[in-house]
C-alpha cells in the first residue's frame, strides 16, 4: 500500500515513538514502522532523572506513575575492595518530583511508549524499512516490508530511530566506531539480589574493577536485578572464553558483587559479546532526514545516558523538524539547527565517560580537588547538561585527559 506522510519515523523505541508523539502533536501526519513484534527485550533500563522533563511533555508520567517500575532516587560508587561511597541522591540538585524516577523493564516501558504514540495519533506499522529512498539528494520515503508485502511510503522528512542498526548510517556508510571506547559488555539477570532500604532500595549501584572495567547492579520488578560488567575486550574475555564463562568469572571476582548476589538464583542468559560499544555517524541530519538516539551515536553505558539522550534528541530535533516543515524548508541547514546544543551536551557527558575509563583519574580525589565541582556532577549524573558546564569540563581537564 503506498501512502504520504509528513513524517516516517524508523524505529519504535523511547526515540521513535517520542519524536513521532510530537511531532503529531504538533499538527503533523506521522507514520511509525518497527521491525521486531512487542513486547519485545531491549536493554537500557536506568532511566536518569532529566528524562522526566521530556516524558512529563510527552503525556507519559502518568502512566509511569501507575506502573509497578522500581522508583530510583540514586546512584551509588562501589571501590573495588567492595566499600560503599556516599549515594549521590538527586534532590541534592533537584527538587520536587523530578528527583525520582525509574527503573524500566524496557519490554514494558517499549510497549508503554508505542501504545502511547497510537493513543496520540501516529500510524504505528510493523514493517522492516529496507531502504531510503532519496531525489535529488533528498530523502524522500522508505520502501518497507511487511506481512502484507512491499509498499512505498514518501513523507517530506525521515526520522531514523533505529537504534544500534543505524538504517540511515549503514545505507549512507557514515558509521564509524570510537577509537578511545573500544568497551564490550556481558550482563545478565538474578532474582533475590540484595537490596537498599527505603529511598536506596531501587538506586543503580556501579561497582568499580581494579582494571577500570565495571558493572552495574539495577533493581527491577519481580526482585529482578540487571548486572552487566562493562571493560576493554581483553579485560572482559580471556582468551576465546565464550560470554557466560566471561561474565561468571567477573561476578566470582567482585567482593562486591559477591555480597549482593550471594543468596541470589541466577537467570540467565547471559547476553552481550566482544562487539564494541562505541559508535558514531559523521553526519546525522541531511536534506530531509534526520537521526535520534542510538541512530545517532552510542558512547557508553557508565552513566546510563542512552534512553535520556534519546529522548532528549527526539525532543529537540522534533522542534527543529516541525518548524522546517511549517516553513516548508526541510534542507540539511533548517532541519539540524537543533545540533549545536545537542551536541554540547553530549559532549559534556562524552568528556566525563573518557575521564571515567582514565587511569589518572578518580572521583574522590576528582572531589578532594574541586569540592565546589560536586552539584555540577551531579548534574552530569541526572543529566542536566544542556547548559554552561565550562567550569566542570576545566575541572575535569586538570584531572584526566578528556
């Protein structure tokens, strides 16, 4: 069936449906295509507290509200002899609700925002987009397949929303990995890990490795925890270990994974591999189309910065699109005029994973050094970078080599 849009948006995560959610708020025809059937796994499951702004626009906090999603009020640092640090609470920077917000089981939160999108009014459509169709150097429309057989659908902009699958990046070879966060990851699943008490009982606990590899520890639903070890490849597999041996000897390894998970059921599967983290398009808006979220780039998951900044983009690019739209202008220029400040803010949060993974650099003496620095980080930690942040990035730079 061939149809017109204003707008075909690749891709049914947080992304795609938020940007297709605005887009069709504001007034314009919005088609939705994702590939896989929901509910249907994802990973990415801590969501930051300055993901609240956008998901309270988009008409979501309610629901969330309602769910049963662990509440998250924050983030702790575990040394690598097991000692707990201090938790960096949020409502030391926030106030008010925007101080919590949740851990998801991404199944259900997925599901949460693509039954959203259809109650806003966007045609959600299961469908593979096989590829982009482009006049004169302009997007025009994407040729999908589906159950019901091929079809060519044109709109006047694509969004790519596709995630790690990068539809637009991998058709226009623009895809390049990130030399400085060559990271692999293997996670997993228990029930019964221990818990925090009272506002620390759904926090996310990153335990830190000798080595500068790491895991994170998430409380879900069903006494449900995530855990995932995250390092150079050759840190996290030794020799041709497969991912289940890698990610058991890690668990074994760590005093403070031990403790948590000592009375706990593992799961399974283990899930992950040699494949690096890290990616980036050297282009990510062009005449008439547009990236968001992991379309766009994946640094890493330290700072569990993926569903925020796909949000955030969605966001963003959403006013950018509907206003070359309006204007009837959706060349490269119009539609990226909301680049400039996306990208200052990532980069903040990029210049902060890099001194992370640096050897010379630490929090506590990062803190012991710049105690005036410690709202400002924790406004990395929530993800309220969409600002002036010279003096934190300065402070940084005397730290580690960002």
């Amino acid at each position: 069936m061939d149809e017109s849009y204003d707008v075909a948006v690749i891709g049914g995560g947080p992304g795609g449906t938020a940007a297709a959610c605005f887009l069709q708020k504001s007034g314009h025809r919005c088609v939705l295509f994702e590939r896989a059937a929901f509910p249907r796994y994802s990973i990415g499951e801590s969501l930051i507290p300055h993901s609240y702004g956008t998901l309270d626009r988009l008409g979501l906090i309610p629901k969330l509200r309602e769910s049963a999603f662990t509440k998250k009020f924050s983030v702790r640092f575990v040394s690598p002899d097991g000692r707990d640090s201090d938790p960096f609470y949020f409502s030391e920077t926030i106030e008010g609700n925007g101080a919590q917000t949740w851990q998801v089981d991404r199944d259900q939160f997925d599901l949460m925002c693509r039954e959203h999108a259809i109650e806003c009014g966007v045609h959600v459509r299961k469908g593979v987009v096989e590829h982009v169709d482009f006049a004169d150097g302009r997007a025009v429309g994407v040729r999908v397949r589906s159950a019901a057989g091929t079809g060519e659908f044109s709109a006047r902009v694509i969004v790519d929303a596709s995630g790690r699958a990068t539809a637009l990046g991998n058709q226009l070879d623009l895809k390049e990995s990130i030399p400085s966060l060559c990271k692999s990851t293997v996670w997993s699943y228990y029930r019964g890990g221990a818990r925090g008490v009272g506002l620390s009982a759904g926090e996310t606990t990153i335990l830190l490795f000798p080595d500068k590899s790491w895991a994170w520890y998430i409380p879900l639903l069903d006494d449900v925890v995530s855990v995932g070890i995250v390092g150079d490849t050759e840190t996290i597999f030794h020799g041709d270990e497969a991912a289940e041996e890698a990610f058991l000897r890690h668990v074994a390894a760590s005093p403070g994974l031990g403790e948590r998970l000592s009375t706990a059921q593992h799961l399974g599967p283990v899930r992950g591999g040699r494949q690096h983290l890290a990616y980036r398009n050297r282009e990510t808006v062009g005449d008439g189309w547009v990236m968001v979220g992991d379309a766009r780039a994946f640094l890493d998951p330290i700072y569990s910065s993926g569903v925020f900044l796909a949000l955030e983009s969605a966001e963003q690019a959403a006013l950018s699109i509907h206003e070359a739209l309006v204007a009837n202008d959706v060349s490269k220029a119009r539609l990226g005029t909301f680049e400039p400040r996306l990208n200052a803010g990532v980069d903040v949060i990029s210049q902060l994973i890099h001194a992370f993974y640096d050897p010379s650099f630490g929090f506590g003496e990062f803190l012991r050094r710049h105690p005036d620095q410690r709202p400002a980080l924790i406004d990395c930690l929530v993800g309220d970078v969409f600002k002036d942040m010279s003096s934190f990035t300065a402070a940084l730079a005397s730290l580690a080599h960002t």
